[in-house]
C-alpha cells in the first residue's frame, strides 16, 4: 500500500513532465484582435523570444510564399506586408488576403497576422477548422524561426569560441616569448655578473699597478733629488 502512495505522485509528476511541453508549444500561437490598417481586426499573433525583427521578417516572407502563395509586399505608410487574391486549401476554393505586422519585443520579436477571407477576418467563432489551419501553420513558423534563432545563437557562441581560441593561441604565445625573455635576460644577467667579477679583479689589479706606479715616481724623485750628488 505504501508503495503505490510513493508511485502514484510519481507517475503524476512524470506525465506532467511529459504534456508540458506539448501543451506550451500549443500555445504559441495567440488568437486575439489588433489593430491594423483596417481598424481592430481578429488576427494571429506569434511572438518569438530571442529573434530579431530582421529573421522574423525574412522566415515570414518565405514561409508565406510557400505555404500560401503569397509574395508579401510592404506598406510603408502601415508597416504590413500584405498580399492579395490568394488561394489556399487552408481557405477552402475562397481567395482570401493576407495582412501582417512584426513587432520589436523587448526580448524578441512578434507576428500579427490577419486572414481576410472578404466577409469577415478569420476567427474561431466563424470558422474554428480554418483557425485551427492556420494555428497549425503557424505553430510551424514558429518552429522554424525558433530554430533558426538558436541556430544564429550557436554560431554566435562558435564565434565567441573561436576568438577565445584565438586569444588563447595569443597568450601561449606571449609566454613563450616571455620565457624567452626571461631566458635571455638570465643569460644576460650570467653574463653581467661574469663581468662584474671580472671588473672587479681588473679593479684589484689595477689598484696594485697603481701603488705600484706611485713607488716608482716615488723612486724617480728621490734620484731628482740626488742628481747633484752623483758626480761627487
């Protein structure tokens, strides 16, 4: 009995653990209204953290181009990258337009998307299947550009690796050259130090000579000095 206690809050734990991340990777893609050229209008928002304006903008455009037929084309006035009369099994045989919106977060970057299918923009009151098309699809985007920001993070670590590598390539090198330094100051130093001892026997040496040479003069003076006695 006490073992099935210990197992029971266990399994729950375990199964949690395991619907997370589905259940989170669900979500990433927000139903809700915003504002556009339009007015406020149903829409999709994704928001992507990590990512630039720039990727977001890039991974849009190419997957708009492939999953819908769109060729996104950017209003300057609105800031949208739209495109019209498209079709798409997502749709149903209706041409529909696309409006979009990329937004700069904090710590990412966001995705507003409106699905205009003429009537009315794409909601799940009016249509849940074709909100859950485009849920789907979107949920795909966001995979795609999640992957692409972590990829540009790998390679910037790589980047940061290799100039760590770099300057570690440096630093051996600046020891090297500073234990041959070292060795050529030691060298330099043993050599010094057998000339001290060299100048200081000279010094010795010479002192002697000197005292040496003071004799004579000594000497040479007192024969000066008796010049006058040497012819008596």
């Amino acid at each position: 009995m006490m073992q099935t206690k210990t197992l029971l809050p266990l399994l729950l734990l375990l199964f949690s653990a395991s619907i997370l991340p589905a259940q989170w990777n669900k979500n990433v893609v927000l139903e809700t209204e915003r504002m556009m050229s339009f007015g406020s209008r149903p829409c999709f928002r994704v928001e992507f953290p990590g990512a630039t304006e720039k990727l977001v903008e890039d991974l849009w455009k190419d997957f708009a181009k492939k999953n819908f037929g769109a060729k996104l084309k950017r209003d300057r006035k609105t800031d949208e990258w739209s495109a019209s009369q498209l079709k798409s099994g997502m749709m149903g045989s209706d041409p529909f337009s696309i409006y979009s919106k990329i937004e700069k977060l904090p710590n990412g970057a966001a995705l507003n998307v409106w699905f205009d299918a003429g009537a009315y923009f794409l909601n799940r009151r009016d249509n849940p299947s074709r909100s859950d098309e485009a849920v789907r699809a979107l949920r795909q985007l966001y995979l795609d550009v999640r992957r692409a920001t972590i990829n540009d993070e790998i390679k910037d670590q790589e980047d940061q690796l290799k100039d760590m590598e770099k300057k570690y390539k440096n630093l051996q090198k600046d020891n090297d050259n500073l234990r041959k330094d070292i060795d050529n100051y030691k060298d330099r130093i043993k050599k010094a130090e057998d000339e001290i001892v060299k100048n200081e026997k000279e010094q010795e040496t010479n002192l002697v000579d000197q005292e040496t040479q003071r004799r004579k003069i000594e000497e040479s003076r007192q024969r000066l000095n008796n010049v006058e006695n040497e012819g008596n």
